[in-house]
C-alpha cells in the first residue's frame, strides 16, 4: 500500500482502514515525480454516495438479505462492508491494485468470510462475475465511460438481478440516469453532510420490467 493508513470509525460497529486524507494529495504529487502517468486516487475516500447507498441499504434491508451481492467500482468498499452481515456473499471490485490491496486488508481486519476482493475494469468486465444484486455509488462521473457502464448494467438487468445505484446530483448524471429510466422501480434522495456541506445523493433501485421479461 503506497498511501498511509488509518482506522477510521464509519459507525458503532463498523470500523475499516483508509488513506490518511491528510496524505493522499502528498503522497500522490511524490508518486507521481517517479511516474508522470499516475492516476488519481479517487478509489481512495468514502464519497457522499457511498455513504449515502450505505444508510439507503440498511433501511431496505430486504434488497440484499442473504442474497449475493457485487459493488462494481468499489474503491473503499464501504457499502459493501457496510452489509456483510446480511448478505450470503459479496464481491468488491475496482481496477485500482491499490484499492484492491485495501479491500483485502479490511477484509482480514473484519473477519468477515463472505466477502472477496477481485480485480475488475467496467469497460472490459468479466463475465465469470454474477450476482443477484450488484451496487455502483458515484461510477457515473465520466461521460467516456457511460457506454461502458450502461451496457454492463443492462447486462446484469436481463440475467435477472437487482441494480442499486447512487448518483450524486450533477449535470453530467442526469443523462446517464435517463438511459436506465425504463428500469427503474424505486428512487429516493438522501441528504448527506460531507466536509461540513450539504449535499443530496440521488438512489435508484433497477429491475428488468414485464415487457422486457417477455422478450
């Protein structure tokens, strides 16, 4: 793990390891003197849409009791975490080998057995891969890769299982959301305060419909 860690206390009972966000940007600008093509840690902070899909998960608890369950972008992994107690398994994916590395730490520090974490670009995602429910918070952030995204996300739809997205409020997410419109059988907004700010994740609950069953 190339960023320093902390343990950081998510709620009474859930505690993972996470980059120092004092270091990230620190450690980032010296990785990146060694090699220019470094990407951004984003996997590396638990976004408002993270833990906004976490709170939204344990009020719909029925979503995802003892079903299997895979976060697709998972970066930290907190929702995913954040139900391991409820879910029968969970697959945490990112395309980051930091980010991956974390998930594993925590996974060991929980002690959850239920849980693994596996290497996984959306753009070329891997088949082998299946789940009844599968989670996405804040992927929605890059127009290049809505063709990716919404093609996965359909796939997953036709094979029968649950999509649960979190998308914070921004222009670029609308267009992105209105795809997926067909599918959508519940929604919700969630207030969050992150870094002293006020913020709204939108939550979108997506199923294959009738019509689409018939096909």
């Amino acid at each position: 793990m190339q960023y320093p860690l902390i343990l950081n206390s998510f709620s009474a009972d859930l505690k993972l390891y996470i980059p120092d966000p004092l270091f990230i940007k620190p450690t980032y600008e010296r990785l990146c003197l060694n090699d220019a093509a470094t990407l951004f840690p984003f996997w590396a902070k638990a976004w408002p849409s993270a833990i906004a899909l976490s709170s939204f998960l344990h009020q719909n608890l029925g979503l995802v009791n003892s079903k299997s369950v895979l976060e697709i972008g998972a970066g930290i992994g907190l929702p995913s975490f954040s139900i391991a107690k409820h879910a029968a398994h969970l697959t945490i994916t990112d395309y980051a080998e930091d980010a991956i590395e974390l998930m594993q730490k925590n996974i060991e520090f929980v002690g959850c057995k239920n849980i693994k974490a596996l290497f996984a670009d959306w753009n070329s995602f891997p088949i082998s891969i299946d789940a009844e429910v599968v989670l996405l918070s804040d992927t929605n952030y890059a127009p290049s890769d809505f063709e990716s995204l919404i093609k996965l996300i359909h796939d997953f739809i036709h094979k029968g299982a649950t999509i649960i997205i979190a998308s914070p409020e921004r222009i670029t997410a609308s267009p992105f959301i209105e795809q997926l419109k067909m599918n959508i059988t519940q929604q919700d907004l969630i207030e969050i305060i992150y870094n002293d700010e006020k913020t709204f994740i939108g939550l979108f609950v997506l199923k294959q419909n009738r019509k689409q069953e018939s096909h």
